[in-house]
C-alpha cells in the first residue's frame, strides 16, 4: 500500500512565514497619475491576481519540492531457511512383511513407509530434498529438489527389491552424504530406515563417521519392526557420533510420531525483514515551480504593455 510523506517536513514551516509576509509585507510601489483610474484598475486586477497567483504558487512549489516529497511502499521481505536433506530408505526384500500397520494387516511396510515419507516431505516445504533407495546396493533415486511432487511421484514408483534383497546400510548413507555435500544450506540431515541389518555394505564404518563429520551433515537413523532383527546399536552409534537421534518405531502409528518428531526437531525457520521502497516525487514539483514561475516572468514583464 502507498503512502506519501516528506523527507525534510520541518521546511514545510516556511510556508506559513511566506503567507504572512505576502499579506503584511507589501512591498510599496512609486504611485502613478493618471485619468480613467477606475477603468485602469478594473483592466488589470484580473492580470494582477493571475501574476501574483503565478509567483506564490511558484514559491510554494518551490518549497514543497525542498521539503523532499515521496511516495513509499513498506513491505516484508521474507527469508526462508530451509534445510538440504537426504532421506534414505530401506527397499529389501523384508520389507515385504505385513502386519506393521495395525489398521491395515494387509500392507507390508515398504507401503506404509512410503505412505510417511510422502506426509513428511509435504510438510518440508522449504526443504532441498533428496532421495536414496537401498537394498543390496544404494542408488540415487533423486537427487536434491525443491519440487516436491516430483519427488512424490519417484516414491509412487519404487517397489520392493528394486534394489535387490540384501541390506547395504553403511553405502546407503554413503550416497546420502555424496548428495548433500556439495549442498549451500547450512544444515544438513540424513534420515535413514531400515528394519533390518547391514548385511551388503562395501563401505567402512569409520569411513562413514569421518565423512558425515567432516561435511556437517546430522543423521537420524530409524530402525522399524522387530527389534531382534534390527543392529540398534550399529544405528545408535551413527546417530550419536554425528549429533543426530536414533528412533524405534514398531509399528506404523509409532512410525509417524518419529517422523513428527523429527519434523518438530529439524524446523525450517522464517526471518522476515522489513524494506521500504521510496520514489522521489520532487522532480514533478520543481518542474511545476519553474514552469510557472517563467510565466509569471512573462506576465510581469508585460504589466506595463
């Protein structure tokens, strides 16, 4: 919304002083004889008024434009600060398993996992967001996007075993850390689910620890099911030596309050800052002052023609 205003008001004080001295301070003039006087001034009252109407509207102009008009419109410039995560998930072949959605039996957990991701990345929407997919090996299944959707739709593809039967945790977080290491934001998350143990990965744990430290980057690890299925401590020990949490969820409503948790922990923030967008409107007052007081120059110059 515009609004209009001066950057030097207190000029606008001369005004007043200006009125006062053109009704006080008649400057006087050498009088002049001459027969028909009345005719005389009726011929030139109507020229006089239009010359001293030119000189003070040409002063009050004047005045207007020193007092710096503007025209300003104030708005919010708001600054999202979102986050560069990797989301890794576990696409073996035990993910079949059903049971773990204690509404529905008849899904198997790769469903209902697909299911939370996409609820979770819907509320990310300040988020790059990337996806890897494992199960014998660890594939990029998108890399990092803004454009949740799209993501959305890769999620609606995967199957299981898509990436074979095994379980490559380690490479898994491996891919994740290549992803967001390159990324600008300044926090940087991998959240990784499995429901079973590493029984694939080429990588070293070591190596992993020393990469995710190195670049920054925070990883949650989710272990779902069967604990006794489940290398808790392996994900335990990721999570803590790189600051993130590690989360158990034994079924799907359990798995969504991990998720909301998760969500709650890592919130993308909003920084709002106030700009101020001025135009100069002096340029148009000065114009007019000027314009007019060449006419009134012109008109007093002719008074005595």
């Amino acid at each position: 919304m515009s609004s209009f205003g001066f950057e030097y008001p207190w000029i606008l004080i001369l005004i007043p002083i200006i009125i006062f001295c053109a009704l006080k301070c008649k400057a006087k003039e050498s009088a002049l004889i001459f027969p028909h006087l009345k005719l005389l001034k009726k011929a030139g009252s109507k020229k006089s008024f239009l010359v001293e109407f030119l000189k003070y509207s040409s002063i009050f102009l004047l005045v207007v434009s020193l007092a710096g008009p503007i025209r300003f419109d104030s708005s919010v410039s708001v600054k999202n600060i979102g986050y560069d995560i990797a989301l890794a998930v576990d696409a073996s072949g035990s993910m079949k398993e059903r049971g773990f959605d204690e509404e529905d039996f008849l899904k198997d957990k790769f469903t209902v996992v697909k299911e939370l991701l996409k609820d979770f990345i819907s509320k990310r929407e300040r988020d790059n967001i990337a996806l890897v997919v494992f199960g014998t090996f660890a594939y990029t299944a998108s890399p990092l996007t803004f454009d949740k959707d799209v993501l959305k739709k890769i999620i609606d593809y995967l199957q299981i075993g898509i990436v074979g039967q095994k379980t490559a945790i380690l490479d898994a977080i491996a891919q994740g850390i290549s992803l967001l290491k390159k990324a600008e934001a300044k926090s940087k998350i991998l959240i990784l689910l499995t429901d079973g143990i590493d029984t694939a990965s080429k990588i070293p744990l070591d190596v992993i620890l020393k990469m995710a430290k190195k670049h920054k980057i925070k990883i949650y690890t989710i272990g779902i099911g069967d604990k006794e299925n489940i290398n808790i401590p392996l994900l335990k020990k990721i999570a803590k030596e790189t600051k993130g949490d590690f989360f158990f969820a034994k079924n799907a409503s359990a798995l969504k309050e991990v998720y909301n948790k998760i969500e709650s922990l890592e919130k993308s923030e909003i920084k709002g800052a106030q700009f101020v967008k001025k135009d100069q409107l002096y340029i148009y007052t000065l114009f007019l002052s000027v314009l007019m007081l060449l006419v009134y120059i012109y008109f007093y110059g002719r008074r005595g023609v």
